[in-house]
C-alpha cells in the first residue's frame, strides 16, 4: 500500500453512510481535505466490533448457565453479539446488595447484538442459560468502550 493512498480495506468496507464518497476519494492522496475526516468518520463508524472485540465461544451444559462479568465504569459502553444453535435466555445484569437488576432481559433467542450505557459502576455481567433439555454453544464477541452520554 502507497504511505499517502486511503487504505483500499477501509474505502472497500462499506462500513459508514459515507462509502460513496469513498470512490471520488480513492485514488486521491491522504493530503486531499476530506481523507482524514473519511478516514476517521469510517473508524468510528465501525464501532468496537474492528479490534476491541473479544471473542465470544461458550458451550453451555443442558439447563446450567454461564456468564461473563467485567468491571464497568458509569459512561462506558458494553457491547455484545452471538449466536447459538439452540435457543437460550440473555441477560446483562449486576448486583446491588442482594438485589439483581436486569436492564436487558431476552428469552428464548438463537441470536441477539445491542449495546448498554453503564450507568452504575460496578460488575456488569452478560449471562446465557442453555435449556433444559439441551446443551448450547454460543458464538460470537462483545467489547467495552468509553463512550460519554
């Protein structure tokens, strides 16, 4: 790749309203007045799926569950998508004395991506609960960012 040519795999990716410009952009130099704006808008565009993303591969026993907790701060932003073979229960949580609150509550899905707002520092956790009658295994990845309300 030329050091002062738009990286094709970002003017390709289709990721942002803003790919059409990326055609007139193309094969113009880094230097030309949009490209750093394109550049950075295409980035963020994408969200935390580029390279924050840890991936997520859980295999659930029949009816047990199993979860993911990390530290979160007020203002930071979970994100998550998966997808699994057998319908299971969703859920992001966090405990407060003996209370669990659920803001994201989901039964029943073989797929399901969104994002929360932390709005209360603490452990948050995302947590999936195979079926009884059958065991799971989940794919897919979430990440956390700071993004400010």
């Amino acid at each position: 790749m030329t050091p002062n040519v738009l990286p094709n795999a970002l003017l390709n990716a289709r990721i942002s309203p803003l790919w059409p410009l990326a055609a007139k952009l193309r094969a113009k130099p880094a230097t030309h007045p949009l490209a750093a704006l394109f550049v950075l808008v295409g980035l963020l565009a994408a969200g935390p799926s580029l390279a924050a993303e840890k991936p997520l591969e859980l295999n659930i026993a029949a009816g047990q569950i199993d979860e993911i907790c990390l530290p979160m701060t007020a203002g930071q932003t979970v994100h998550w998508r998966f997808t699994a073979d057998v319908p299971v229960d969703f859920n992001l949580h966090h405990h407060v004395g003996k209370k669990v609150l659920l803001p994201v509550d989901v039964k029943a899905t073989r797929s399901h991506e969104g994002k929360w707002v932390i709005d209360t520092t603490n452990d948050w956790c995302l947590m999936w609960t195979a079926p009884k009658q059958a065991p799971a295994a989940i794919r897919g990845g979430f990440a956390t960012d700071d993004i400010v309300r």
